[in-house]
C-alpha cells in the first residue's frame, strides 16, 4: 500500500491536467467526476496508507520512495523523493480528508458559477502540489509545492477576476509572501553553500555536526526560514495579505487560507527543527511571533464587521498559536492544533459560505440575525466544531507553561487569547444565528454541503477529544520538557484552565452580544473602549497603512522622480545619438545596386591596404 | 606564348566591358574564356580548360545569348546604351579598380607572400602520384595534374562540397524557374513589383 | 617551355580581376553587370588554377569546379531576374531599381 504513495499527488495532478484541457467541452457532471472523483481516490488511498502505515509500520516509522533524481549539479542531486513519516502522515490526512470534503463541498456551492472547470482545475493543483510540499524529503522540492501552492492561492484568491478588488487582492498575498519566499530561497541558498546538500534528515545530522548551538550560521540559515514560513502562515509581520484574502470563493477560503497552505510555514518548522533547535534565539522569536500575532489578530478580530474577514483574522490568531507552540519546541501540540483546527476552520469556513449565499450575498454579520431557526444545520455544525480547538490550545498553553523559555507569564497570555478566541467567534455565531430573524431566507443548503459540514465538524469534536497526532504515533506532547512528563496531572489541569477560560469568554459573548441593550442596534461592538482604539483594532493594527507609507508611498515617489528626471536624459541622450547617427547612415542606402558594389570594392582595398601596411 | 595569350585575355576583356552592343560584348567575353582557357593548358592543367571551354564559354554565354534573343534588344538598346555610359563614369570606377590592382600586384611583385616551392613540397601530405620530387625540379614543367587526380580529390576529400554544390544547383534550378515564370498579371506598372499580386482565379 | 611563374600568372588573374570590377561599377546594364562578375569569378578561378598548378596539387582545379558551379547557379538566377525586370518596369537600367530602399521616413 505504501509503494502507491507517489499516487497520492498523481491523482489530483491528472484531474488538473483533464480539467484544463477539455475543461470547456465537460458537462458540470463530468467535472464533478474529475474534480470530486479525484480528491476521493486520493482520500481513500491516503487512508489505506494511514492504515498500512499504522498497522505494519516501516522500519523506523518512516517511509521513503525515490521516484527520480531532479538534476545534478556538482555534488548537488535533489531527487523527486517522497518521505513518509508520522509528520507528513498527520499533514497529508488533513489535506485529502478535508481537501475532499471541501471538493464535495465546492460542487455543490460552486454549481452556478460559469468557470467551473476552471475552479476545479485549480483546486486540484492546489492538492498536488501541497501534497508534493508536505511529502518533500528535500528542501527544494518542498520549495517547488510551496512556491506552487502559492500560485494556486494566487489563482484562487483572483478566480472572479473581474472585480479589480479581487485581483488586487490577488496581487497582494503574491507580492506579500513573496517577501517570506525570497527570504526562504536566501536560506536555502545558504544550506546549500554551507552544508551542501538540502536532504532535510541529512542537513539536521549535517548542521548540528558543523554548527554548535546558537552559531551565527545557525541562527542566519533558522531565521531565514523562519522569513518564509511567516510569510506563508501570514504571521506578523507579512501577515497583512490574509485579509484581503477572503475575496476568493469560500470553499477556497477553507481550503488554503485555513486548512493547508497556510499551514505550510507551521509544517516547515516542525520539519526542520533539527535546524531550529541549534539556534534558540530564533525559536524564541518563533515564540514571540506567534504570540504576538496569535493577541493581535484576535484583538482585531473582534472588531470586524465581514464574517469572512472575522474568520481571516481567527486564523492569523489560531496559526500564531501554532507557531506558540513551535516556539517551545511543542511540535506535537502545534501539529495536533493544526489538525483540529483545520476541521474546525473548514467547517466555519464552508458554513460561512453557506450563510453568504442564504442571505443574498451580505458579508456584515450585523446585517443578520436569527439565522438559526432558519439553517439549524449550519449553526449547529458551526457550534460544535467551535469547540473542537479550545482542547487542542490547552495543551499548547501547558508546554508554555513548562517549558524553558516560556513560563507562567506568557501561558497567562496565551490564556487571554484563548479568552478573545471564545469572544470573537461566539459574537460571529450568536449575532448570526440567534436574536430576531433580519434577513429572508429561501435557499436551503443541500446534501453536498450538509455532508461535508456534519463530518468536518464532527472531526473538530473528535480532534478535541482523542489528539489526533496521538493516534498517528506523533505524540502530542513528545518534544516538551520533562517537567511535564515528570507531572502529568498538573500538565493536565494547567491546560484545562484554558476550557474553563474558554467557557467564560462564551458567557461573556452571550451576556455581550445576545443580551446587551445597545447591541442589537449594530452601535456597539465590544463596550467601554474609546472609538479610535476601536478603529485601530478594526483597520487590523493599521498595519496595511504604515506598510503603505512605509513601502508603497517612497517606492512610488522614487520612480515618479525617476520617470521624469536625471536618468532619462542619458538615456535620451543615448537615442539622440542612435538617431543621429542612423540618419547619417542610412543615406547610404540608396537601394542602388552599383553603390553596393561601390561599397564592397571599397571595403576591400582598405582591408588589402591595411593588410599590406 | 603565356604573354601572348594573356594579353588577348585582357584586351578581350576590355573590349568586352566596354562594348555598347551586349551580343557583341558576349563574343569578346567568349575570346576572353577562351584565351584563359589556354592559359589553363599551359599551367598543365587540362581538365579545368576543358570545362571552361565547355561550360563557360559554352553552356553559360548560351544562356547570356538566350536572354538577349528573348529581350529583342536591338539598335535601339544600343542607342540607350550610350545615353547610360557617358565617358565621365568610367574615371571613378577606373580609379578604384586601379588601387585595387596595385594592391594585388604589390605582394606578387615583392614576393613576400608566396612560400617557395620546396617548402611547400614538404607540408603536402597528398598521395597524388604527379607530385615531383624535389631531385628532379626540372620536371616540373611536364607535370600535369590530370582528369584523373582531380576525380580523385573531388569524390574523396571534397565529397561533402561536392554535394553542396548539387544542392546549390539544385536551389539554382529551382529559383531560376520560380522567379523566371510568367504569372498572369493584369498591369505591369513600374510600381508593381513592390506588391505581390495575389488576384488568383479563387 | 619554361615553367610560367606564378607571380605572373596571377598578375593577369589580378588584372581580369579589376577588370571585371570596372565593368561592374561602370555599366548600368544589368546584363553588362553579369557579364563583369562572371569575370570577376573567372579571374578567381585562374588564380586557384595558378595556385594549383604551382604546387602540382588538384585542390586548385577542384575550386575552379566549385566556382564554376556556382557560377552556374548565379548566372541561371540572375537571367531569370532580368527577364522578370525587364517585364515588371521596362527597363535594364539597374540604377532604376531603387525601391528597396524605403520611405523617407525617419
């Protein structure tokens, strides 16, 4: 069963490279087939192999399979290898199981869009290439799915081009990771000149036999693929592209902007922590990021009005408590949030969508209301898939807890995050749903949405409770500290003070936004701060302006004033001189034939004469 | 005997460039092909003086004189032909080719640009049979390089030039057919070259 | 008969060489102007054949060849242009073909 892994991209590849070619001639049906049917196939071969994986694991629990070499240069031979272990096993259930869910999903919302094949086409791509990323066994090749799970995001983000915000938009979260890419492609141009190779088992062993702890080189080669993984994850600081990314259709918000590719950067850390862990400065600052982003976004996210905007934020917050966890060295439980928290948020995602499409395309959520009589389903997919993640953050907040370089006062943090967690999203699903009905409603979600939302949701609930990473063989817990290992009681309870938390925001949600007097005249939004705070929460910590005055503003001054001075006059001074020239010379061309001759004859007495002299 | 038959070769020459009446023009180039012809023969080179003969003042002014017969030029061409040619147009020309000949007869005249024989005996590997050995230098007058030898050379060392040349040949043949066909065209104005006709039937 | 020496040999190949040249600068006749490079082209083979001759080697003769063939060619594709301009605008003034030589625009 392993030996099919290299199916596992094929499949979505082959449905790309269907729906691109004969994408136009295809009834919706038969797209379906190929988009749907694809991710399906996928599904289930992912699953024989979780199965075979579990049951007879591979000798040293990883699975490798060199399909060929990519090219050669010098001692540099990254080959197109799949490497299979707990990790990538853990990240390729997320992408097919959910990746398929979200597909039956798509076909169903997507029925009336024109571009359907086109849809598909992308959203499987999409999958192969994340697949190829997280299955990498090289860094180049990992480098090549991260690079094209950007494109897809781009392609997605933009897919109803004609609006220019959406492509705006589009250009945006391309230009804004490109920043962590760049940095990302620095650092594997490092690795390359200082250990010579981009295995990524074989550069741990290497960089650790070559670098001690906390080295510059260390340091420099962690912090530039720190850049990168920032960048994709949409952590401070690049994490500005993730809002406007909402523009691209909702199941696409679910898939790459909450799910997976997001993820990427969370994934590339676990992935090299050999690296990580020889420069403890950068996983400090990995540490920080997160915490930071994880406070930030969530504080904006309670000041939005746009439901998918509120759930970009929630992500920005949740991958930075991902990234919290990295920081101490808690890979199992960043992985194990991941893995909840992308049911959860394909779930809220897809509902959201949902919801979008019930009331006639209006974002403002305070524009609904009482939606819950109307599509029980989706409050109460939304509802319980809510809860799956507050289980999987208590665990990040105990390794916090007990780690070195974290402690009491970050973990208390860390818990007023989880406590603007259960604001942001309880106000999101109790302004929606409950209260008094505002809205018509004459459209009921059907069986392929249903479906996929009761799975997704129930997967968020089952996460919360089993540790999913635990069943895979990646225990949860695994890097954290002794301490924790040494009690694993208060480990327990310290995270389980997180649920209490989590509970009280709830309450404080319901008190707030169901049962307040202002509120259900859409004025107040959070009481007690002064309108400028709240403003500087909503505009998302202005960081869009002062990267705006920061970069765009000099950069345009900088070509307005070179367009129309200095430069150009030596360039114009360059084709003065071209055309001056050319007017001399082309009164030579006379179009007489004996003047050719002429010319020749010429040119060869003065060759002769110059040979002779 | 080779200044004889050089000087025929030049004044037949001259005539043949000067002459207003181009068959008159064809009959002196033919003495001039004819007259190098023999110069061929006394350099022992037979072969390549028969090919002249037959090739060149055969089967190429054939062609010249073909042309001339179709283009019906008559005492009239003639008469334009010295309207074309006044006597003040040779003086530019004249002088150039004059710079040019001097420069071409500088290095003959010092000898500096030609290897002597004997050195030149020694970095010639070729296993013609004629080469003469440098014991017997006054041989070197009967030495003639036959048909024979330069078969030889041609469809050994030279094969892939010669089916070059075929090629050529063959380019040749088919432009001049290509470009010498007479398309239907309705007018045939001084400026119609510039745009190619294309009022087929369809 | 004495053995001719090369120098002279190729001064007379020099001569027709400039001669040829003349005629080609000289005369606006397209068929004059074929005639002067066959010249020009027959004065290059006798200096291959002189070449050849001199050192008692094929290879000069095997040029001529060459350049005959060619000449072939040239002389096939050249008449066939002249009785295409001869058709096209009446003339064989060659100085009247000059229209490849564009606009006067800048």
């Amino acid at each position: 069963m392993l030996n099919y892994l290299a199916l596992l991209p094929t499949l979505p590849l082959v449905g790309f490279l269907i729906l691109t070619a004969f994408g136009k001639s295809l009834s919706k049906r038969s797209v379906v087939a190929i988009g749907v049917g694809s991710m399906a196939l996928a599904a289930m071969l992912t699953i024989g192999i979780a199965i075979h994986f579990l049951s007879a694991p591979p000798p040293g629990h990883v699975f490798e399979q060199h399909l060929w070499t990519w090219f050669q240069v010098g001692d540099l031979a990254p080959g197109f290898s799949l490497y299979l272990d707990a990790l990538s096993l853990a990240m390729i259930l997320v992408i097919t199981l959910v990746g398929f869910l979200i597909h039956l999903y798509s076909a169903e919302f997507m029925r009336d869009d024109d571009a359907y094949a086109r849809f598909f086409a992308y959203m499987n791509l999409f999958v192969s290439l994340m697949l190829i990323l997280v299955l990498a066994d090289n860094l180049l090749l990992l480098y090549l799915g991260w690079e094209g799970v950007g494109m897809c995001s781009f392609l997605l983000i933009g897919f109803w081009y004609k609006k220019p915000e959406n492509s705006k938009a589009a250009q945006k979260a391309f230009i804004v990771t490109r920043v962590g890419d760049t940095a990302m492609a620095i650092g594997l141009f490092l690795l390359i000149t200082q250990l010579g190779t981009l295995d990524i088992q074989e550069l741990g062993v290497r960089a650790s036999e070559k670098w001690p702890v906390g080295s510059g080189m260390a340091v420099a080669a962690a912090a530039l693929l720190l850049g990168g993984a920032v960048g994709k994850s949409a952590q401070l600081p690049l994490q500005t592209w993730l809002p406007d990314a909402m523009a691209g259709p909702s199941p696409v918000s679910a898939l790459i902007h909450a799910a997976t590719m997001v993820t990427a950067g969370v994934y590339l850390i676990a992935r090299t922590h050999a690296l990580f862990a020889l420069a403890p400065v950068v996983l400090t600052a990995v540490m920080l990021i997160g915490l930071l982003t994880q406070l930030t976004a969530g504080i904006s996210a309670v000041h939005q009005r746009d439901i998918k905007r509120i759930l970009a934020y929630s992500t920005i917050s949740q991958l930075g408590y991902m990234f919290f966890a990295l920081g101490v060295s808690s890979n199992g439980a960043a992985i194990n949030h991941l893995m909840t928290h992308a049911c959860f948020k394909a779930t809220w995602f897809l509902a959201a969508g949902a919801v979008i499409i019930a009331v006639n395309h209006e974002h403002d959520i305070f524009k609904m209301g009482g939606l819950g009589k109307k599509l029980p389903v989706l409050f109460w997919t939304m509802f319980f898939a809510g809860c799956g993640p507050f289980f999987s953050k208590d665990g990040i907040l105990a390794e916090v807890w007990f780690s070195d370089t974290g402690g009491p006062f970050l973990w208390l943090l860390g818990l007023f995050g989880v406590f603007v967690t259960s604001i942001y999203l309880f106000r999101l699903l109790f302004t929606v749903f409950l209260g008094p009905l505002k809205n018509d409603v004459h459209w009921k979600p059907g069986l392929a949405i249903t479906i996929p939302l009761v799975i997704l949701a129930t997967g968020s609930v089952v996460g919360a409770i089993v540790e999913y990473p635990r069943l895979l063989g990646y225990h949860p817990y695994a890097t954290g500290t002794e301490a924790a290992h040494a009690s694993p009681y208060l480990h327990a309870a310290i995270g389980k003070i997180a649920v209490g938390v989590a509970l009280a925001g709830i309450y404080v949600a319901y008190r707030l936004f169901v049962r307040h007097k202002h509120y259900e005249a859409g004025e107040v939004v959070v009481p007690h701060i002064t309108l400028r705070m709240r403003r500087l929460f909503a505009a998302g910590w202005y960081f869009d302006r002062a990267y705006h005055a920061a970069f765009v503003v000099p950069f345009q001054a900088t070509s307005r004033f070179l367009r129309s001075e200095l430069i150009d006059r030596g360039y114009d001074a360059v084709v003065a001189l071209v055309q001056t020239g050319h007017r001399q010379i082309r009164r030579s061309q006379t179009g007489r034939l004996r003047w050719y001759a002429a010319g020749i004859a010429v040119g060869a007495v003065f060759c002769l004469g110059a040979v002779l002299l | 005997m080779f200044w004889l038959t050089s000087i025929v070769a030049i004044v037949a020459t001259l005539l043949a460039i000067s002459r207003l009446n181009a068959t008159h023009a064809l009959l002196y180039l033919i003495v001039s092909f004819l007259s190098v012809a023999v110069l061929f023969l006394q350099l022992g080179a037979p072969f390549v003086a028969a090919i002249e003969v037959i090739v060149y003042a055969g089967a190429i002014m054939v062609l010249f004189v073909f042309v001339i017969m179709l283009l019906n030029l008559g005492p009239h061409a003639v008469e334009g032909e010295r309207q074309l040619l006044p006597p003040h147009a040779w003086i530019g020309p004249g002088l150039l080719a004059a710079v040019l000949l001097l420069e071409l007869l500088m290095p003959l005249s010092n000898n500096q640009f030609i290897p002597t024989t004997g050195t030149a005996k020694h970095a010639d590997h070729s296993t013609i049979p004629t080469i003469p050995t440098e014991a017997a230098p006054q041989l070197q007058e009967r030495m003639v390089v036959g048909p024979k030898e330069v078969g030889i050379k041609l469809f050994s060392t030279y094969l892939l030039a010669v089916e070059l040349a075929g090629f050529l040949l063959l380019a040749g043949l088919v432009g001049a057919f290509h470009i010498g066909r007479e398309e239907p065209r309705t007018s045939a104005k001084p400026g119609a070259m510039e745009v190619p006709s294309q009022e087929g039937p369809a | 008969m004495n053995p001719i020496p090369m120098e002279q040999s190729l001064m007379v190949a020099a001569m027709l060489f400039s001669l040829g040249l003349i005629g080609l600068l000289v005369r606006r006749n397209v068929i004059f102007m074929l005639i002067s490079i066959e010249i020009m082209l027959n004065a290059a083979g006798l200096a291959f054949v002189v070449a050849g001759s001199h050192w008692q080697a094929a290879d000069g003769q095997v040029m001529f060849l060459f350049i005959i063939t060619m000449a072939a060619a040239e002389v096939a594709i050249g008449l066939a242009l002249v009785l295409r301009l001869q058709s096209d605008l009446p003339t064989l003034d060659v100085d009247a073909m000059d229209q490849l030589k564009g606009g006067d625009d800048a």
